[in-house]
C-alpha cells in the first residue's frame, strides 16, 4: 500500500494526533458549547457521529444530514478540521459535499468487505483523509483488507483506529484491547498511523487515562477521545464520554514516550506477550474442556454397551501418536507423556463416575 506519512498531511502536526468530539452531535447548542470548554491549541480535529449505527432499532442513530450542517457551522467558527464516520457510499458523497475533512469507517462496517467496497468506490478520485476502525472480532485479515481496499482506490493519507474486540469474556474493559493485533498490523504497515480509541476500549471514564497513556507507550500515533459538555445526558455512549474540563486535564498529562528510550515501552511489550498467553492459555483449557465432553460421551456409549472403561489399545495409542505429534511441533516429546497421563488419568475417573452414577440409580430402583 502506498501510505503518506502523518507528518505530511496534517498541518503542524505534533505527535500524538489528538481527536475530540462527543460521541453524537445531537444539536447546535450541545455540539457546540461542547467545542467551546476544549482547548483546541491541542486538538487537530473535532469529531462527532452524524449516522450511528445500533445493534438494535429503536436507539438513538443521529441525527444525519443535518448533523453535517452543524459539523460545517462549526468547522468555520471555531477555524478547526472535523471528521465523522460513514458506513456508505452516500455518507461518503454527503460529507464530502459539506466540507468534511477526515472520514472514519466504523467496526460494524469493517466486516463487511460490500459495504467497503461501496466506500471505496465513492472516494475515487477524493483526496482526504480515510481511518478505519478494527473490526468487531479480532480479524486482522479484515482490517488489512478494508485499508487494502481504500488503498487501490486512491486513498493515500491511510490509517488504522484500534477501538478493541467484542469477547464473550467478561473483562473491566467494554471491547478487550488485545494490543498484539494492532501491533501485529503497524509492523506489516510501518508508515500507516495508528490510534487508539480509549473510549471505546474501556467503556468508562475511569479507565480513559491508562489505556491512552499505554497506547502512547506503546508509540501510538495519536487518540481519538469522546467528550460531551454533559456526559450525563448524552443521547449515545454516556458512560465513556469525558466531559471538556476533564478531557483538557487528561492531554495535560498525558506523556508522549520516545519508543527508542523508555523502558516503559519494554514492560508493555512484555504485557502484549503475556496477553497472547493468556490467550493461549484459555485457549488450551477450552481444548481439555471439549475433550472431556468428548470422554464423557464415550463413557455414556461404554456404558451403554457393556464395555470396560480401560482398554489397553487405546492407552498403548496415545502414549505413542501424542509424543510423535510433540515432536512434530519442537515440543519436548516426555514433557508431552507426562501431561497426557495427568489426562487419561482424569478420563478415566470421569468414565468410572458415569458408571457409578449408573449403579446408584440401579440400587436406587431396587
């Protein structure tokens, strides 16, 4: 992909890019008195959401169009760019007509290669700024895919939006960050910016300072960070937003860290590496858990059939398929022995406590 630098395409630009805004531009007085409390000596662009995409109908999803004509009203009386996301061909055609200066594509649209494409082909020939946001799930081929797609229609002033994944894991964070797959994806892409959306990673106020601060250790090229005069009564994302005075305290002290001198930098990566095995870890245990679904299933079938729980065949089976299978993988082929009697043994209790579940209920009709 060819990719413009971020120095060459923002004005004065200072790292980090710093984008603020609320979540929603919901009217003149609440957009506006929002841009007012911001000191915008350290701000480089105003956000706000004009089209907002719900899970479920019935939610407020903007005010659209005319949202645009706020987001333009703004744009030439505070004398600062602005930016929205689009999730269509026509947003795109409509922002662009109202003066628009940085587009984002959103998570929800980041997984639908037809939606990208359709925006895609809307910024034929436009030269502006285009950010997409990670997609929902931890896909890293569809993000690649989505910037690769604005990337052959001409978009060269790229860049990426971590804004975390939906897990089913319950977490303090609303999308979990799993930092190694933006990570994984600046080290493929070098000059692509990348920021970081604290807002969304971390779903509440509280936690906005430390996931901004660990993206900037992490040499982030900027952050996108909601703030709302009234969070309270913010019609989208209420809980996240940061109200100006809070938000102009947070940039004050936030510190910008040189990736080539700071030991912070080695800690985080160090933190990266022990989430991919946590990772792991659970994804092992998800493993062992549907293996012994699967022992219990045979033991009902064993059960069923009158057969006895150990057969020495198929102990003789895996104490020599698994320790080749180890092998195979540069993995320590004792190591692997070792475990996998620590597995037939719980196998075979979890057989024998199906077989006296069998004969309490026997006991229990006679």
């Amino acid at each position: 992909m060819q990719i413009e630098r971020l120095e060459n395409w923002v004005d004065g630009h200072k790292k980090p890019l710093i984008i603020s805004g609320p979540c929603s531009v919901e009217s003149k007085g609440q957009f506006f008195s929002s841009i007012e409390q911001l000191d915008l000596s350290k701000i480089d662009f105003i956000r706000g959401g004009i089209w907002k995409p719900r899970t479920r109908p019935g939610s407020f999803e903007g005010i659209g169009k005319e949202g645009l004509t706020l987001m333009k009203a703004a744009k030439k009386e505070f004398g600062i760019k602005v930016c929205t996301e689009v999730a269509s061909a026509e947003h795109v055609e409509d922002a662009i007509e109202a003066g628009i200066d940085l587009l984002w594509i959103g998570a929800r649209t980041t997984v639908s290669p037809f939606n990208v494409q359709e925006i895609a082909g809307a910024l034929k020939g436009v030269d502006i700024p285009v950010f997409v946001k990670n997609p929902v799930n931890p896909d890293l081929s569809l993000w690649k895919g989505a910037l690769e797609r604005l990337s052959k229609a001409g978009i060269t002033k790229l860049g990426a939006i971590h804004r975390g994944f939906d897990s089913l894991q319950k977490t303090k964070f609303r999308n979990v960050p799993l930092w190694q797959v933006p990570i994984e994806l600046k080290s493929e892409f070098p000059d692509l910016p990348l920021i970081c959306d604290p807002s969304h990673i971390g779903g509440k106020r509280a936690l906005i300072h430390d996931i901004a601060q660990k993206a900037l250790d992490l040499n982030y090229d900027g952050l996108m960070i909601e703030s709302h005069i009234n969070p309270a009564k913010a019609l989208s994302d209420p809980k996240q937003q940061l109200e100006p005075k809070s938000l102009n305290e947070l940039l004050e002290v936030l510190e910008p860290r040189d990736a080539t001198k700071t030991d912070r930098v080695f800690i985080n990566h160090l933190e990266i590496i022990r989430e991919q095995i946590d990772q792991a870890d659970r994804e092992i245990l998800e493993a062992i858990a549907t293996r012994m679904n699967l022992v219990e299933k045979i033991g009902e079938y064993k059960k069923e059939n009158n057969v006895a729980i150990f057969q020495l065949s198929r102990w003789k089976e895996i104490f020599t398929t698994r320790p080749e299978w180890a092998r195979s993988l540069n993995l320590d082929p004792e190591f692997i022995k070792e475990l996998y009697r620590f597995i037939h043994q719980q196998s075979v209790q979890k057989q024998t406590g199906i077989y006296k579940e069998g004969d309490k209920e026997t006991d229990l009709k006679e």
